[in-house]
C-alpha cells in the first residue's frame, strides 16, 4: 500500500512528466483543456497517462485530489 504523501509534483512524476515548478509551470502554460472536456479525454496525453489520470478519478483514489487539481489548472 503507497502511504506516501502526494503532490502536483508526485503527480507529474508519476506521467512521465517534468515534475519541478518550471515544468509544472510550462505544462500547465502550454496545454488547456477544452470547455466541458475532462481531464483524460484531452488530446495531449498518451494512453497511459489518460489511462492513470481517469482510474484516479472515476476510482477517487489517492491521486484524484491532485488530478483534480490539475484539471483546475488546465481549465484556467
């Protein structure tokens, strides 16, 4: 069982993505999703990502907070 605590950061790591403020920053600069499109339905993920990123919310597992936050963040 993963008790450790997680973060944005934790979160980019775990898809594959730079995880520093910088590539959080970049990430989030660079891709928005579109009104009323969910999280792993955008088009810049690959299967994997989508695949982790909708398990996360549809199971409200330990992620979903900061997939949820994400979310947030590209809705901006």
């Amino acid at each position: 069982m993963d008790t450790s605590r997680h973060s944005l950061s934790a979160l980019f790591d775990q898809l594959g993505l730079p995880s520093d403020r910088a590539g959080i920053d970049s990430f989030v600069t660079g891709h928005k999703l579109a009104v009323g499109q969910s999280l792993a339905d955008a088009p810049f993920w690959n299967r994997a990502q989508a695949t982790f990123l909708r398990d996360a919310l549809l199971e409200d597992s330990d992620w979903a907070e900061e997939a949820d936050e994400l979310a947030v963040l590209l809705s901006r």
